[in-house]
C-alpha cells in the first residue's frame, strides 16, 4: 500500500469507530432521513432531509449518496459523504425494491410512474408455546 491508501485506511478504522451505531446499511432505493449538522454564524442546529437514495457511492473515505426529494414540482437532490462530520445521524424509514444500483431515470419520471415499491421483509414468525421445533 502507499502512504495515501495507509491514511485513508486509519482514517476510516478511527471515524467508523465513532460513528458506527449512526451508519445503517441501506442501499438505492430506500427512503433515507438525513441529519446534517447547519452551521448560521455562531449557532448550530440539526436539519432533516428526506428522500430517496437513487445512487451510492463506495470508495473509502470518499463514499457518498445521493438523496432525491420531489417538493411538489421542484426536486432537489443532495449529496452527503458518508464519513462527513456533519451528517449526523442517517434512519432508513422504508427499504425499497429495485434492481440497479442507480437510479438516475427517477429524474425524467413524475407521479405513478417514479414510485418505488417498498420491500417486504419476511420474518420468520416465533413457534407458539408447547411447540416444538425441529
């Protein structure tokens, strides 16, 4: 390894370390609330931003994604580094069932057709008491 890659490598072990429990696992396709830190002239305060993840971005310490939020006719999409100090905090609110892994034609679709069907995840359900279970 050269002494770029060492870096980057200690640099993640030491911010993953930190920030571990505030990291889900989640993938394009899921609607993501993200928690970034707005820093106003002295104050700080926590902003929401609420959309769908329509691509993800892995390569160590520079790994990002992108967000899309559709506000009546205006869309905004928002790219947020995974390992920032201002992302705060990432909650996966709905898993989404897709087959790319980018999702760029969301932006040329409205309405019916740019929804994303939610995945349903089966648990197996508890065996009933006096069962047994083989």
């Amino acid at each position: 390894m050269n002494l770029l890659q060492q870096f980057n490598a200690r640099q993640m072990e030491s911010l993953i370390a930190g920030k571990a429990e505030s990291i889900p696992f989640f993938r394009a396709g899921d609607t993501l609330s993200v928690h970034v830190r707005i820093v106003e002239g002295e104050r700080q305060r926590i902003q929401r931003f609420e959309g769908v993840c329509i691509a993800r971005r892995n390569s160590g310490l520079q790994s990002s994604f992108l967000v899309r939020r559709v506000t009546g006719a205006v869309a905004v999409e928002r790219r947020f580094l995974l390992c920032s100090p201002s992302v705060h905090k990432i909650e996966v609110l709905r898993r989404g069932r897709v087959r790319r892994a980018k999702l760029y034609f969301l932006r040329e679709r409205s309405g019916k057709s740019a929804r994303i069907k939610e995945l349903k995840v089966h648990r197996p359900t508890a065996p009933a008491s006096g069962q047994v279970v083989s």
